[in-house]
C-alpha cells in the first residue's frame, strides 16, 4: 500500500507542533534557540534597556508635528491626533537619551575582552526599545532583540542584529532571557509592560533569586517619582530601607553610564 501524502514526522507536522500536547516542545525551543545562538556569538554579559514601545525621538515628534499642524492649516481636522502627539512630546528627550547611553555603553564594551563584552538587549520593538537598539547600532556594535508577539504594537526596530533577533511566544521565557545575561538593567519612561519587567526584576533581586548584584536605573527623575512613591512604601512597611538600595534614580547619562559601569566591572570580575 503506498500513501499518497507524505507523513510528517512530529516536529515537522505544524497541527502538532501549534498544538497543545506540542507546548513543552514550544518553550524549549524558545530556550535552547537563543541559547545556542547567543553561545555561538560568544555573548555572556548583556545591559538590558526597558521602556515605552510608543516613545518617539524628538526629530520624529518635530517631523510629525509639523505635517500635524500643516494639515490643519489647510483645514483637515487633527485635532486629536495633535492632542495625542503632544501627550507624547516628554518621551522623546528620554528617546535620545536612550541611544546616546547604549551607543556610548557599546563603544565603552568594545574596550573589553571577547567573553567580557556588554550587549544591549531589548524587548526588540519600537520606542524605547528601538533607541536603545539604535545606539548600539550607530556604535556599530552587536545588539539583542526578544521580540514577542503581540496584537499591536510589537514589531521588531531595524536595528537589531538579524541574527540576535528573536521571537518570542511566551512571556516568561523572554523574561528569562533578559534576566540570565543581565549585567545591567536601565528602566526608561513607560507603561504596564515596563512596570511589569521592572517590578519582576526587582522582586527576583530583593528575593535573592538573582545571587549577582544587578544595578538597576531607573532613567527619568520626574516621571518615576510621579509614578511610584516609594518613600510611602517604606512608611507603611511594605519594603525595607534596604529594598531602596537595589535601584538607583538617576536623570543625566553621564551619571547613569559611570553608575552602570562601575556595577558591571564588579560583576564581570565576579564572573570570571
């Protein structure tokens, strides 16, 4: 008897594979693909940058603005999407503060021996994501991505190294991947998406899940501490005076690049 279709074998049959006996396959592979193509570039030390996938530079908000506003002159109605536009106005200093801190991080990085190297990492999209991609891009250095798929937003910038560029299906194993390598963390201006990395990262480093001492910055004066009171928090005994040591506020890029510095030159010490 011969078939007329070809059979598959399991790990081909994509019925399979999207199905949910095939889901443990699923997150390994999302483990071991990065692995073997992070192991292949020699990567072992990473800064990770979190922030808004909806920040624009300030040259973007001008360009868009402009157009905006020309528009309305010849009598289009956009009002709203000027109302918009300008609520977004105050990320674009922190958009350009983001590529000037992983360009010169990058640049600083390539001083270093091979395994000790430093390399930005990003959820992989837009906004923030994209600028701290593109500093490490015009450094012209290599950079990460852990792109996840999402209804809207996400999709990956084009700075990105394409072959540390990945996809992502699963939340926790992204969040894995940022945390396994992390020499560094910076937390720019952003929303749930942002306080859900940072409060993890914080959790796991209060816990001592993570045994290495991460510096944590977060990047923005004004918006976190209009954001988060944490002072309150330590008056109702939610978190311990020592819980504020785990990060550090900061608001100029010479600071947060010497405080960085100084933190991952402990680690890779530690490391080796």
């Amino acid at each position: 008897m011969k078939y007329e279709k070809e059979i598959l074998k399991s790990y081909e049959d994509p019925r399979f594979m999207h199905s949910r006996e095939g889901r443990t396959i699923r997150m390994l592979a999302e483990y071991y693909h990065p692995q073997a193509s992070l192991k292949k570039n020699r990567i072992y030390n990473t800064i990770v940058f979190f922030g808004s996938a909806r920040s624009i530079s300030s040259k973007d908000y001008k360009d868009k603005m402009k157009n905006l506003l020309i528009l309305q002159k010849n009598g289009k109605n956009v009002d709203e999407e000027i109302r918009l536009l300008k609520k977004l106005e105050f990320t674009s200093k922190y958009y350009d503060a983001t590529v000037e801190f992983a360009r010169r991080i990058s640049e600083w990085s390539k001083s270093l021996s091979t395994d000790n190297k430093v390399y930005v990492c990003t959820g992989g999209g837009p906004g923030m994501m994209e600028a701290a991609n593109k500093g490490a891009f015009e450094a012209e250095f290599q950079n990460i991505g852990y792109n996840i798929e999402l209804p809207f937003e996400q999709y990956p910038n084009p700075y990105i190294t394409p072959e540390l560029n990945f996809e992502f299906h699963y939340f926790f194993m992204r969040k894995f991947w940022f945390v396994y390598h992390a020499k560094a963390i910076v937390v720019m201006p952003g929303g749930f998406g942002t306080m859900d990395e940072l409060m993890e990262m914080l959790t796991l480093e209060q816990t001592n899940v993570i045994s290495k001492k991460v510096p944590i910055v977060l990047f923005g004066k004004e918006f976190w501490n209009n954001l988060i009171n944490f002072d309150y928090l330590l008056e109702v005994g939610m978190i311990s005076e020592k819980d504020l040591d785990l990060f550090i506020i900061l608001d100029d890029v010479d600071e947060a690049f010497e405080y960085v510095v100084n933190g991952i030159s402990k680690l890779i010490r530690i490391d080796e």
